[in-house]
C-alpha cells in the first residue's frame, strides 16, 4: 500500500473518530445581565443552550435603527471565549465593541425573552 493511500485512510479514520470541530464549538454558557449588571439569569442545561441556540441562528442581519434601548448584556461563552452582546428585548442584538458592529434582529423575541429570563417588560 503506497504511503500517500495509508495517510489517506488514517486522516479519514480519524475524522470519524474525532469529535468534529463544529461539535466542540456550540454555546457553553449565556451570562444575562441587567442595565446595573445584575446576574438575571444563567443559561448552563443543554436543554437551554440547544433552546437558545436554535433561536440564536435565526438572527438576521438588519439595518440601523434610530433608537434602541439596550437594557441588557448577553455574555455568551463557546469554544472557550466569551463575546459581550448588548439585547434590546424588542429583539435587538449587537456585539459590544468600540468598532462599528452589525445590528441583529431575533425572530421569535418572546420566546427569547422567557428564555432569558426577561419576559415581564423593564421596569416592572
């Protein structure tokens, strides 16, 4: 068998061993906090990380608005890094940095929000 076909194998032997790099990267841990950066909720149970994950995905890439009110910060930890989000519960998402960032919307913002922890209106 020449060395090129035996590393072939090997490298495909290994790729369905290994776990696959996708795998290893879904969402860990997501931080809730408030505007005074109270802990709301902890999102930590698989079923909760899947739950929020599938909602996550479906964010879609949205223009500038005019006024947004970012009540709270999504600390949202995988593959070892952890990302800061501002959220306006009317589904509003951006990353926090001092670059100009992308503005994301949440489709299902309710469920988000129950999700979250943050379902009752703020201030109330």
């Amino acid at each position: 068998m020449s060395k090129k076909i035996l590393l072939g194998c090997l490298g495909l032997i290994l790729s369905l061993v290994m776990p696959s790099k996708s795998a290893a990267q879904g969402v860990s841990k997501v931080s809730v906090r408030d505007k005074d950066f109270k802990v709301v909720k902890i999102l930590e149970q698989k079923n909760e990380l899947v739950e929020f994950e599938l909602i996550w995905k479906k964010k879609t890439k949205q223009k500038n608005v005019a006024s947004l009110n970012w009540f709270y910060k999504l600390d949202i930890s995988k593959a070892g890094k952890s990302v800061r989000w501002l959220y306006d519960p009317a589904g509003w998402v951006q990353v926090l940095s001092k670059k100009l960032t992308p503005l994301y919307r949440i489709a299902s913002r309710n469920e988000f929000n129950k999700l979250l922890g943050i379902d009752k209106p703020e201030g109330s």
